[in-house]
C-alpha cells in the first residue's frame, strides 16, 4: 500500500498526517508531495525523516491513494494525471465536488456508493460535512424540507496566513499581513470566499449544492449566510431545520447520540453546549442547544460545532482513503 499527501507542508495536510497516525492508517510506503517550492525539504514524521517530493515523481510512484489538499487549480491539472496512473484520488479542494461524474462522500452517509471506477472522489467543504452529519440520522426519521443555516468560521478555514493576520493583530503589530479585505480580530466578517452574482458567497452556495448533492435529494431547500469569526479550533453553525412531519425532542436526542462520530453535548442548565475551543484536534461532530422552534410547525434548532481541518477536512479525506483500503476498491 502505497499513500501520497499531495500539499503536505498546508495547514490541511499537516492535520491529514496527525490523523493518519492517529487512526493507525497502514501503508507500506508514504509519500509526502507538495509544489515545487517546497520539494526538498526535509519533514520529520513518525521519527522518520521524508524528503518532500514533486507532483510529476509522485505520479511516476502510482501511489494507490493520493490523498489532496493543495488547491483547486493544483487539484484540477494533477488529479487527472494521478488517476490515469491508476491512483485514486481524494480531494479536498472545491475542483470536483459538483463535477457530476464525481462522488461527494461523508463516508458515515454515503461511501456504499463508491466504486473501484471512482478515481477520483471529493471531500465537501468542511461546513457542509459537519452539518450533513448530524442531520442525517434526522433526515431518516423525520425528512427534511428546509434548512437554515448561519456559520461561525474559524480562521483556520483560510489556511495559516489567515491565523498569522489575527495573531499578528492580536499582538498589535503595526502592519500585520492582510489576507482578509478587513481586520479579523475583534471583528466578525459576513464574507466567507467570492461573491456570487446572487448576492451570496461562493460559501454559501457550496452549503446549499453540496448538501443536495450529498443527501441526493434536490427537493431540500438550503439557505445559508457564512461568517468568518475571529477564533480558531473549528466551526460553529446554526442550524434551524424544517422536517416533513413533527418530531419528539427526546428522540432526536436519542437518534443524535446514537450516531457514529457525532457527540450530544446539550445541558443547558450547567452550561455544556459545543464549543470550538473543546472540538479542537477532536474528530467528532458535536451537537447541542437543541430545542424546538416554537415560531412553526416540526422545527428543530440546533447548535453544531466541529474542528474543521478535522472531520471538515483531513478525518473525512482518511476515512475515505480507509474505507476504499477495507473494502478493497484500491
Ligand atoms: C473556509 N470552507 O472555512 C473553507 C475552508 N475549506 O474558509
């Protein structure tokens, strides 16, 4: 078994390798690919050195999995070529998610549908996972008429120049790098990537199309507003659902608790609810504040929380990767 991280040296990759540890992932050989201003470079791993490769020698290697976190252009010229080297390929990037001859896989929701024809698979924006997460036991039960969500994002979402400006402000230098177009500490942005000619952010649109493509249902009706907030350890979302029949609080309770990777953390009266700072470096989803909306009919409001370069990034990337090696689709 042979397994390349293409975009090693990133935020997303570094957190790709944690969890490959972490997870006992087994591989014969890894290689560590990154662009070329970073080949050479030497990364210490597990107590081994690895001497960071180029795209063109990863290729030469056919890996059996790459797995992707390099960018939606990198990802666009090179996952063809990998996978025409018979590599499968799991992106992270934005490239192939609504390509419609390409899966979109939380595994816990939809890996049965993966095939040894897949060659390459996306992974959803990292607010789209955490959300289709919890909701899907609900979406069985109850089905789902319309969402509404509102995020909280952290910094990290943009990769470590966004952490190095609200630091670098945090500290008060006089000229931090800016990689937003305004201030993010002690600000809160309503802009999360481009603007759409709709009015909403290509954010935004990612949560509504992905969400449908992921359920396979187009018939669910998304609204979404993206916020970046000045915090990291992972993503906060409101999320405020229309079922198609009414629901009973206690078993939504039940049927949250009772889904793999997802953690129900709703005690209100000693104020345990999810938060970012305690779903850092975790791998689960967690889920809380959760109560009826009393102003309509089988409404739900609920609180969902997960660290993104996690389950919305690298954990989701590596269960597919394991679940493709257990179910020997590679
Ligand atoms: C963000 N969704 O948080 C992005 C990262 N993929 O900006």
């Amino acid at each position: 078994m042979k397994l390349a991280v293409v975009g090693a040296t990133g935020l997303v990759g570094s957190e790709i390798l944690e969890v490959l540890d972490e997870h006992n992932f087994h591989y014969d050989e890894l290689l560590l690919v990154a662009s070329e201003r970073s080949v050479g470079k030497q990364i210490e791993y597990k107590g081994k050195k690895h001497t960071v490769i180029g795209l063109a020698d990863a290729v030469a290697a056919k890996p059996h999995i790459a797995i992707f976190s390099a960018g939606g252009s990198t990802s666009l010229e090179w996952a063809p070529k990998f996978a025409e080297a018979g590599t499968t390929v799991v992106d992270n990037s934005s490239a192939w998610r609504m390509d419609p001859s390409k899966k979109l896989v939380v595994p816990e929701i939809n890996a049965k549908e993966l095939s040894k024809e897949d060659k390459i698979i996306a992974n959803p924006n990292c607010s789209t996972i955490q959300m289709v997460l919890a909701l899907e036991p609900l979406r069985h039960q109850y089905g789902i008429k319309r969402i509404v969500v509102s995020t909280y994002q952290s910094v990290t979402g943009t990769g470590k120049a966004a952490v190095d400006q609200m630091m670098a402000e945090r500290e008060g230098e006089a000229n931090p790098p800016m990689v937003y177009p305004h201030k993010i500490d002690m600000n809160v942005l309503p802009h999360i990537d481009v603007f759409q000619p709709n009015g909403y952010t290509k954010e935004e649109m990612k949560m509504i199309n992905e969400t449908k493509k992921i359920f396979s249902d187009n018939s669910i009706q998304v609204t979404a507003t993206t916020v970046r907030i000045p915090t990291m350890g992972g993503h906060s979302e409101s999320v405020n659902v229309e079922f198609n029949k009414d629901f009973d609080l206690g078993e939504v309770r039940k049927l949250l608790s009772e889904t793999p990777g997802v953690i129900v953390q709703d005690d209100p009266a000693n104020f345990v609810y999810p938060m970012p700072i305690n779903a850092h470096k975790k791998d689960e989803v967690f889920v809380g504040r959760l109560r009826r909306d009393e102003s309509q009919p089988n409404t739900l409001n609920m609180w969902i929380v997960a660290d993104n370069l996690r389950k919305g990034a690298a954990t989701n990337a590596v269960q597919i990767a394991a679940y493709l090696v257990k179910n020997q689709l590679v």
